[in-house]
C-alpha cells in the first residue's frame, strides 16, 4: 500500500475539535507545528491605540499525518468538515507522496 503525506494548515482553535475527530475516526498518529502565514487575505488590519495596525502573518498549526494512500481522502474530509467555519483564513490541505518511511525503534520499512 502506498503512502501519503497530508499537510493541513488551519486555525489554532480548530486543533481540539480537528484531533478528536479524527481521533473518534481511529487516526491518533499525527505532528503538530505551530506557524505563520497568510493567504489571499494577506493578514488583517486592527486597531491598536487609535491606529490601524496591519498584522502581515497570523498564526495558525499545521498537522502532519502519513497515512496508507486509502485513508487520505477520508482523513482530508474530517479535517475539512471539522475545521470549516466558511471565513477566509480556515486553511488548506495538501497531499504528497512518501516514498518511504521508516520506524526508528525496529528499523521497520513502511512504504
């Protein structure tokens, strides 16, 4: 079976409710990595102390998971559904072939 990377970048307070959705699914094994970045909004404005402050990247998390090419779109549906909220900013979600994977512990090949 092949394997797949999936990189999804969302909203941080999407997180909780994204992992115990795909924990409830059976997909507990996944990276968690907290980023900036913007999209076509390109940050947003505030108002600070009277001035319009331009806040150029915004933090969000990037999951990381690997999984059998099998369960990737079903995991890209979860994270979708869960972490939606119909606004500019709720993410993307990319999928990469692995070539291989190996387990430090046993030197087990994966892929």
């Amino acid at each position: 079976m092949a394997l797949k990377k999936l990189e999804a970048v969302i909203r941080p307070e999407k997180l909780d409710q994204v992992k115990e959705a795909l924990e409830q699914a059976g997909y507990h094994a996944m990276t968690v990595i907290e980023v900036r970045g913007r999209g076509e909004q390109r940050g947003v404005e505030l108002q600070y102390r009277g001035s319009t402050v331009r806040i150029d990247l915004l933090p969000k998390v990037k999951i990381e998971i690997v999984a059998d090419e099998k369960d990737v779109e079903k995991i890209a549906e979860i994270i979708m559904r869960t972490a939606r909220t119909g606004k500019p900013g709720d993410g993307r979600i990319f999928i990469i072939p692995v070539e291989k994977a190996y387990r430090i512990r046993t030197g087990e090949q994966q892929a």
